[in-house]
C-alpha cells in the first residue's frame, strides 16, 4: 500500500515538474511576444531593423506609430538618420512626384522667419510646428501650434508669441523660447523639395519612414506619427527669439 | 519693551507664518493620487483651468508625476505609451462634441514625436484630441511634469453642462485618468466655459468631485 502511495506521489510529481518545464520554457519563447501584445498590440520592427512600429485600425481610419529601434539612444537615432538618408535617395529616383508626410527636425532652433522661407522654397505644407525652449524655472518645454487649413490669416510668429501664458500664475508665464525645432506637414518628392531639404545643413532629418510603413502595413492613407530626437537635442542658451 | 513681551511676540509672528504657509500651500496643493489603474501610469495628477476674461479660448492644464513602482515600470517601458487629452466625453460613443478645438499645446513632459490633434467625435471639423507621446526613459523620478491645451470655445449653449477627459494609453487601449465638467455661460463678448466639479475629487483645486 505505501509502495503504491509512494509510486502515485513520484508519478504526481514528476507531472507537476514536467507541466512546470513546459510552462517555465513558453514563457521564455513567448515572453517577448505576450509582452509586446500587452504593452499595445502588435508591435514589429522593420526589415531594414531601423524603426519598430505599431498599427491601429478603428472602422475606416488607419493610425500607425513609429519609434526608433532599440531603446532609442544616441546609436539608435543616428541609424534611423542613416536609413532615411538612404531611402530619400532612393525615393527620388523612384517615386518623385508622390505626396509624402513627413517630420523635420531641425539641428537648432530657427526663427519663424527662416522656418517659414525654408518651408516655402521646400514647398513644404506644414500641419503643426514645434517650438522649444525653458521655463521660468530652467525645466525644458515645448509648444506646438497645429494649422487649421481654413484659417485665412495664419500668422506663425504671432503664434509663437501667444504660445507663452500671460498669466502669472500659469507654468508657462515667463517662459524663454529658443525658436523652431519641428515641423510636421506634407511634401511631394522632388528635388525641389525633399532634395532641397536633405542639402540645407539646418536640417537635421527630413523623415521619408511613412513612405516604407504605408508599404509595409498595405495602405495607401494613414495618420503616421514619426519620431523626433528633438527633446534630447541642443537648444543653444537659454535665450528669447528675436 | 520686556524680553518676555518680545518673546511671546517673536512666537505669535511664527505661529502666524507658518499658518500663512500652510494656508498658500493648501490653495496650491492640487495632486491627488491617481486611480487609473496602469502599473506604469502617472503616480499623481493635478489640473488647473484657465477660463480667461471675456476670450474665445479656454487653457487646461494637467499635470503628471511618476514615483515608485510606477517611475520604474514606466522607465522601461517603451516608447508606445501617451498622454491623451480629450476635450470631450469618450465613453458610449462620445458626447460633449464639437464644444471645444484644440489648437495649441505645450509642455515639459519629454516626448518622442511632436504631439497630434484629432477629431474625438462629432463633427471632423472639431479636433478634440490631443495626444502627448512619452519619451519613457527620459521620465524623471518625482518630477513635475505638465501639458496644457489650448481650446476655441464652439457651439456654446447657456447653462448646458459638458466634460472633459484625461488619460494614460498605450496605442490600443486607455486608461481612464481623470475628468473636469465645465459649465456655459453666456456673456459678452465670449461665454464662459466654468469648471463644476472634477475627478478624481481634488484634482482641481476647489472644486468637489463629480
């Protein structure tokens, strides 16, 4: 009788050891996978391994988010520079003429004036523009200002202007802006325009990344957010555009 | 004067500064605990609402902070997490539409992209929402983050009540954060856009919960 108890507690255990190998080894395969679900969906990274990016689709509409690979440090960012560098080139031999949305980060800050020629000569449509600069305590900020495609009378240094609180009371009261560090908008490849950006030394990444993601998600319309390393970027001095 | 007078006056004076500190701190003090429910959500919240005098526009303020389990997880988190703040009423399809555009925004909160507005409901000509994507691992232990909408006032209606919204997502899904409902009030030349009451109660300094 103990024999047989004993023999039914080995065989009770050596299951359990088994169910828990099993367990213990799917997880470990699985793991990164379940991860990445619960942390948004699916989330996949490029063949080119430049950028991940992440794909949401609610009744008609298509939303794709793009980061850059790894954990977006300094070696990370420069590949994702790289790999647009190369697919601007090659994008003007083979698509010029097509619509591209893209993100312009710039080196440093520039003045509404200037953001405004460069965007004009580029024949760059902005959607919004990004400002950076501190508060009145030192902590960095930003602001950025979205264009209303019917409003007739834009005015981007007014608006730049209005961006900072008049209230005393507000955390934005007093603060110090730098100038312009992103534009977000629409641009057709050509030499005039993603050309004429890729040469100007103020720009420091002209994004062509929406062009490969709409390819690999299938669709030809989407609201692609792209990165900016612009937060981590040097602003210059803590001084007020002129 | 007696160097007992002089004493007894010495400690009033300190008694009645520390009571003046304690009553500034008591007007300024809006965090309260969030309730959202994320492991890497913000820690604490707090909102301010800047109705102006007499303007078409109306600023909320909401602020962030990560401390603890919460400053951990979101720091090795990943890029895919965002603030979004909606200046309308998400749940059941969404209600309190075309109320309020988004058409500025800033912040301190380090982000990864340029943040987007988009329509939340209602007509597309209205962009209620604004979506903050967080740079993770540049997220600070216990520092106080903030981002503000700026907002034109439309189809206001006197004496009708509407909300706004506030949460933490991770692309797909939302987690609900908190809430200001708002009164309209005719008046000349623009109505005011008054807060009520918000959620979670205190997150609005002086205002009861909802």
């Amino acid at each position: 009788m103990n024999i047989q108890r004993n023999n039914a507690f080995r065989h009770t255990k050596v299951v359990i050891a088994a169910t828990s190998l099993v367990f213990v080894l799917g997880l470990w395969l699985l793991g990164p996978r379940i991860a990445t679900v619960l942390s948004g969906g699916f989330t996949q990274s490029a063949p080119s391994g430049a950028f991940q990016y992440a794909v949401q689709r609610e009744h008609a509409s298509v939303e794709i988010d793009v980061t850059f690979n790894g954990n977006g440090g300094q070696a990370d960012v420069q590949r994702y520079v790289q790999a647009n560098m190369a697919r601007a080139q090659a994008l003007l031999q083979e698509a010029a003429g097509e619509r591209l949305w893209t993100t312009i980060t710039f080196t440093k800050p520039l003045t509404a004036q200037e953001v405004e020629q460069l965007l004009r000569d580029a024949g760059v449509e902005a959607a919004s523009y990004t400002q950076v600069g501190w508060t009145a305590t030192g902590q960095r900020m930003a602001s950025t200002s979205f264009r209303d495609p019917v409003a007739p009378d834009f005015n981007l240094k007014q608006l730049a202007q209005d961006a900072i609180s008049s209230d005393p009371a507000a955390p934005d009261y007093d603060a110090r802006m730098a100038g312009f560090m992103v534009v977000d908008g629409v641009m057709t490849i050509s030499e005039q325009g993603l050309g004429r950006l890729l040469a100007d030394p103020r720009v420091y990444l002209a994004d062509t990344t929406a062009y490969e993601v709409q390819k690999l998600v299938g669709v030809t319309e989407a609201s692609v957010h792209l990165p900016t390393p612009f937060w981590e970027m040097d602003w210059g001095a803590e001084t007020i555009e002129e | 004067m007696t160097k007992s007078v002089r004493l007894r006056l010495a400690i009033s004076a300190s008694v009645s500064l520390m009571l003046l500190m304690s009553a500034v701190a008591t007007v300024l003090a809006g965090w309260v605990n969030l309730t959202h429910g994320h492991a890497c959500g913000p820690t604490q919240g707090n909102f301010t609402w800047s109705q102006g005098n007499n303007t078409n526009a109306v600023t909320w303020y909401q602020y962030a902070k990560w401390s603890g389990s919460q400053y951990n997880c979101i720091q090795g988190a990943g890029d895919w997490y965002q603030l979004e703040a909606e200046a309308y009423n998400p749940a059941g399809g969404g209600t309190s539409c075309d109320k309020l555009h988004t058409y500025s925004t800033s912040y301190t909160l380090p982000l990864r992209s340029s943040p987007s507005v988009a329509n939340g409901c209602g007509s597309t000509t209205y962009k209620e929402e604004t979506k903050f994507p967080i740079k993770s691992s540049s997220i600070g232990n216990n520092v106080e983050y903030w981002t503000l909408t700026r907002n034109y006032k439309y189809n206001a209606v006197n004496g009708q009540v509407h909300e706004v919204n506030w949460s933490f997502s991770n692309l797909a899904t939302d987690w609900w954060a908190g809430k200001v409902r708002y009164r309209m009030e005719s008046g000349a030349p623009y109505f005011g856009y008054f807060p009520t009451c918000a959620s979670p109660s205190g997150i609005l300094s002086g205002y009861p919960g909802c």
